[in-house]
C-alpha cells in the first residue's frame, strides 16, 4: 500500500491527515486510546515531547548564517497577526461595545483568536515547503501564544491596565533552547546534523495526531456562527495577509500563509482577561466558545486554503520549492503575471 505517497499528495498531508484523524477519533470514541501507559503517552499526551525533538532536528539543520533571516521572519510573522487582530478587534469595540457582538463576534474573541496562531501547524507546513531558516523562525511566534499580545493590545486600546507577569521571559526561553541545543550541535557536527536531519520527517505525522486528539468538534456547534466567522477571518486575513507580504519579501509565501490559524492554547485567554479586569466578565463565556470554534474552523480551513494558494502559484508557473532559492538562483516564470524577482 502507498500510504505515504497517497497522504503526501494533499497538501501538508502529513500534518492535516493525522490531525483529522486525531479530531474524528476524540470526536467519536475519545477514550479509544487514553488506555495509560506507552499508548497514551505517544497518541494523546506526546504533543509536547515530539514538538521539542522536532525543534532539536530543526535547530541542527540552522546554520550560522541563517540565523538573521529568522528573526527577520519570525518577527515579521508575529507582527501581522497582532497588527491585523488588533485592528479588527478594535472596529468590533468602537461598533458593539465592552459587551456587545460584532456581527455575531465577540470582539474580545477576535483580538484573542486572530492574535495566536497554532505553532505546530507552523512548524509543519514550514517543514514540508520552506527552508530551515522558517523553521527557525517559530521561537518569535511563540510569543502569541497565551494571553499577552491580546493584554497589549487592550491596554494600548487604554480599556484597561497592563497586568504583569502574564508573559514570562522564561517560557520563552523554554521555547527557544531545543532550537539552540539542535543548531549547537549541528554546527559543532555535520554527522550530528546528517542524524537529526532524519528526525523531521518521522515526527510532524505523530505531534499532528496528538493535536488532534485534544480538539473535538462538537465546539463548531457550541461556538455558532460568530466562532466559525473568526476563524474563517483568521484563515483568509491573517493568512492571506502573511501569504502576500512574504511574497513581497521574495519568501515562500505559503510558509506565511500557514500563520492563519489559532492554536488552543487561545482558549483560555477570556478567562485570564476576564480575571484581570471584571469589566470583561460578561463577555467571558461566549469569547471562550467563539474562540475554541476559532481554534477547529482554522485547523480545517487552513489546508483547505494552503491547496488553494498552492494549486494558484503553480498554475502560474511557479514551482513552490525556488522560493527557497536565493532571488539570482531562482529560474525565470514563463507566466508574465508570475515573476519571481
């Protein structure tokens, strides 16, 4: 059987493929396999551990020179998805109010959801398209993770004050060092790197079933029209929005168009916020829904979208993969509406 060639003809089919899985399977039988012992540890609860081996192979594949493209990237990246969230969000206050919707949104949902991205997913469809310096660029998003760009953006909003200690410079440095004990190794062993380079591959199909395996989709139904509209605008907005400036850039831009999701580390967020100013209380209940139909909407649009995007470039001549070459490497578009440089 050609499982693997089969998969790999959807676009980043080795991460959508097992996360669906993952979601049908909690969906309908979700103690199928939370059995304990080995079963669970790797099917439900290994989304964690596979991610940070994952980073440590990516990091041994980063060489010095690519480190400032990187944070050129990832800042790039980080900065798109906030800009574009608090804008929204904001229209939404200034329509509806503290606690009112915003054509069916909670603008508090909004600022939460389009904000955050789903890194795993990042580092998926980076490793399937880009290059390694994309890769290595997932440190700086994983700053949108949690509550605190949204906090920022409330308090720049002047609805309410900054609260401390919401984002700790020690969960960033959590992030960060598989990347730099990979790339440390790699540099110091070409053979280190060579071994590790292997690991990518094996692990993104594995991280991607455990996400699944913590989403369940009955949360489209609970989060109603609203949280379905936020991530449907999460996907083309910050997506397609990413998807073009990267493409500006002389980037892959279907490693920035991977941004358009919302991971469900957002989830919490209206609760904290909530917590932190009761002026956000009455919107708490009905943010946390919306943003958790957020969380699956992207999960199911994005490949649909990435298809979209990928199927567009090629029939005007591109082959994804040159976005990895250096502008003068890159061979010339027959297309006169694609040019590469």
């Amino acid at each position: 059987m050609k499982i693997k060639k089969t998969v790999e003809k959807i676009p980043a089919g080795m991460v959508v493929v097992p996360l669906f899985l993952g979601m049908i399977i909690n969906s309908t039988v979700p103690g199928l396999f939370r059995i304990g012992g080995f079963t669970e540890a790797m099917l439900v609860e290994g989304t964690l551990p596979f991610i940070a081996l994952f980073l440590v192979c990516v990091g041994a594949q980063v060489k010095v020179n690519m480190i400032g493209s990187a944070v050129k990237k990832g800042i790039t990246l980080l900065l798109v998805k906030w800009i574009i969230a608090a804008i929204i969000a904001l229209i939404g206050f200034a329509v509806a109010g503290m606690d009112g919707l915003f054509l069916g949104m909670a603008p508090l949902a909004i600022l939460a959801a389009m904000s955050n991205s789903a890194g795993s997913v990042y580092l998926a469809i980076a490793g399937e398209y880009g290059r390694e310096d994309d890769t290595a660029a997932y440190p700086f998003l994983a700053i949108n993770d949690g509550p605190f760009l949204s906090m920022v953006a409330l308090s720049v909003f002047g609805m309410m004050g900054f609260v401390d200690g919401l984002f700790s410079f020690t969960d960033l440095i959590s992030v960060v060092f598989p990347i730099v004990l990979g790339a440390v190794l790699g540099n110091l062993d070409e053979d280190l790197r060579e071994l590790l380079s292997k690991g990518t591959d094996v692990l993104i199909p594995f991280f991607a079933f455990s996400i699944g395996m913590g989403i369940s989709m009955s949360v489209l139904i609970e989060g109603g029209v609203g949280g379905i509209l936020i991530g449907v605008l999460t996907v083309l907005i910050t997506g397609g929005s990413a998807y073009f400036i990267y493409k500006w850039f002389g980037w892959n831009p279907i490693v920035g168009a991977s941004e358009g999701t919302t991971a469900g580390n957002a989830i919490p967020t209206p609760a904290v916020i909530a917590a932190a100013s009761p002026a956000f209380a009455p919107m708490e209940d009905i943010a946390t829904v919306q943003v958790a139909a957020a969380v699956v909407v992207g999960l199911i649009g994005l490949p649909l979208f990435i298809t979209f995007l990928v199927k567009r470039l090629e029939r005007k001549g591109y082959n994804i993969q040159d976005f990895n070459l250096s502008r003068s490497e890159r061979p010339k578009v027959s297309n006169k509406d694609a040019k590469l440089n």
